[in-house]
C-alpha cells in the first residue's frame, strides 16, 4: 500500500528538488542570486532617495534672505530697509544702494536678486529684476512685497530677461545636466567595458586622456545645440564650450574616482550624488533661494549647482559673480583626477612583485 504524502506534498523518499515547489526554489536561486539581490536593493534605496530628493526640494519653495538693495530718500531708507528685513519668515535681505544706478549694477553683477526704487508719497514702488536669473525667484518676491503691505502698489521692471528662446531661463540647467550625465555616463561605460579599477598608473592615465577628449567634444556638442541650433543661449559660443568642457571633465573625473575607490559601486555613488543630490540643487527649476535649507547649501558645492551658475551667469549676466562656481568645478576635476592617480599606484605598490627570472645557474 502506498503511503501517504507528507505536509510538503512529495512522497516519503523523494527528494526535495524533485517536486515541484523544490525545482520553482532551485529556479529562483539561480536567476536572482545573493549579487542580484543586493543590486536590487541597491537600486531600491536609489529610487526612494530620489523621490525624497526632488520631493523635499521642490514641495514648498519658501523664499529666505533674498538678497534686496533699496534705493529710497536718506530719511526713509533704514525704516524701509528694517521693514524688509523685520517680514516673518525672513524672506528677504534688504541693503542699502546709493542711486538707481548702483542698484541696477548690484542687480546685473548678481550682488542682489532685485532693487526696490522706493517712491516719495505712497506713489507706486519700483522692483529691478532680472529673471534671466530665475522666473520663479521674481514672482516669489512680488508675492512677498504684495503680502507684506497689499496697500502700496509695486511695479516690475525686467533689467534682464530670458531669450525669447529660452522660455523659461532653463536652457542652462538642463545644458549643465546633459554635460554632467555624459561625463558620468562616460566614466561608468569605461569601467563597464575594461574594469572598474585600471591595472596601472599608465592605464589610468590614458582613460583619463579619453574623458578629456569627450569632454572637450561634448561641450563643444553642447555650445552647438543651445547657441547655433536652438538659438537659446546665443551670443556666448566660446564661454559656454569651454564652461562645458569643465562640466563634463568635472563629473568624468569624480566618477572615474568613485569606481577606482569603489568599483561598480561608484557608479551608484555617481547617481546619488550628481543626479539624486545635484539636479534638485542646482538652481534650475528654484533658484537657491526658494530651496530648503539643506538643498540649498549643497547645491553650489555641487558639479551641477556649479555648472547652472557659469552659464547663466555667462549667457546673460557678463561672466559676473562666478568665481566660487569655477574653483567648485575645478575642484571636482582636479580632485578626481588625483584620487584616481593616487589609488592605481597604491594598488601598484600593493601588487606582489614577479618571480625573478632564472638565471640558469
């Protein structure tokens, strides 16, 4: 008489491979291994960190210290300027401008985002912007003056706005993010291709010949699309080809660092940091000003912050107020570089010397 089967559902001496809930298991551990599974939360942890990310910066943009000169008769100024300054929340930053011309200067080297032109007799206020440097910021601050007393009436002066082009001012973030994928991107299919970490000082050398090439082609790629095809950003080709250059070099460099230190975990590191943390940063969508505290002190130290700043600041405001914008990137090349340098000869050191020839003695 044939027994029974048991709790699992196979017969007594049968193995547990041979049924079919023991092949589906067999299946299982051979097509997601302990690897794959360990990518795949990897790849969890990303998605989530993004969605964090660009929620966090862009749920509530809030304006804070917006930087404000104020023109106004000598009587009146510091009250005006305490009134800006005394707004709950701190929204703006008021300083004082001696003449409207000072103040349209402080507005076009980007030393202030705007200049209020106080009227004498509760006559209409002038607010000097350039929105070139960022739509959403402007109409946070007519929004904040409008609150702040709904009884005197402001009027918008645009000193510099977008191309017509150019829409809405974007064209240098979303330059600045093609060059800094590509640069990554570059560095991440160089590992993919011949290994993550360089055999030698020399291998690493030439790589890190390869990106420069690219990178000078893709900015000048980049110069081509938004100057001579799309004509958004015209007028600039040379400066925008060269800002491009550091950019893609910049996030190359970094990435091909990440790898050498970490293998294929350094492109995971190339994601969080240049896309997760450095998109929703970097000024494009919000300038820095409308983003929570933490994104906004990150965004400028970043590649992508770095970058936005040099072509805006290029296209459409004279090359002014960008020095800290070209160390950051200079930084982050220069920085890749040696990290990459400096790990391929430690591994060199570290490598087990070859066996002496034998002499035939």
């Amino acid at each position: 008489m044939a027994e029974p089967p048991g709790p699992d559902g196979r017969s007594p001496g049968r193995s547990p491979a041979a049924t079919p809930l023991g092949r589906f298991r067999a299946e299982a551990r051979d097509a997601i291994t302990p690897r794959a599974a360990l990518v795949m939360l990897g790849v969890l942890i990303l998605e989530l960190a993004f969605v964090v990310s660009y929620i966090g910066a862009f749920h509530s943009p809030t304006p804070e210290r917006i930087p404000v000169a104020v023109v106004a008769p000598e009587a009146e100024r510091r009250a005006v300027i305490d009134r800006l300054n005394g707004i709950p929340g701190e929204p703006l930053s008021g300083r004082p401008a001696d003449s409207v011309a000072q103040a349209r200067t402080m507005v076009l080297e980007r030393e202030v985002d705007a200049a209020l032109l106080v009227a004498p007799d509760r006559r209409a206020d002038q607010l000097l912007v350039a929105s070139a440097g960022g739509p959403s910021g402007v109409q946070a601050l007519e929004r904040v003056l409008q609150e702040a007393d709904p009884s005197q009436p402001v009027r918008i002066t645009d000193l510099r706005p977008p191309n017509e082009a150019d829409g809405r001012g974007l064209a240098p973030f979303y330059l600045a993010v093609g060059l800094v994928v590509g640069g990554y991107l570059a560095s991440a299919a160089v590992s993919a291709t011949y290994g993550a970490r360089p055999a030698n000082p020399h291998r690493m050398l030439i790589r890190l010949g390869a990106l420069a090439v690219l990178s000078v082609l893709s900015g000048l790629g980049g110069a081509i699309v938004v100057d001579l095809v799309f004509d958004a950003l015209p007028g600039h080709f040379a400066a925008l080809w060269w800002i491009g250059v550091l950019t893609t070099f910049a996030a190359a460099a970094a990435g091909m660092a990440f790898q050498v230190l970490l293998g294929p975990m350094g492109i995971a590191l190339s994601v969080l940091i240049f896309v997760v943390l450095g998109n929703p940063s970097a000024g494009g969508v919000y300038p820095s000003a409308l983003l929570p505290p933490f994104w906004r002190d990150l965004g400028p130290a970043l590649p992508n912050g770095a970058s936005v700043t040099l072509l805006r600041n290029y296209a459409y405001f004279g090359g002014h107020h960008t020095a800290t914008a070209w160390w950051v990137l200079s930084a982050w090349a220069a920085g890749g570089v040696l990290a990459s340098a400096l790990a391929a000869r430690f591994r060199r050191g570290r490598r087990s010397p070859e066996p002496a020839a034998a002499t035939g003695v």
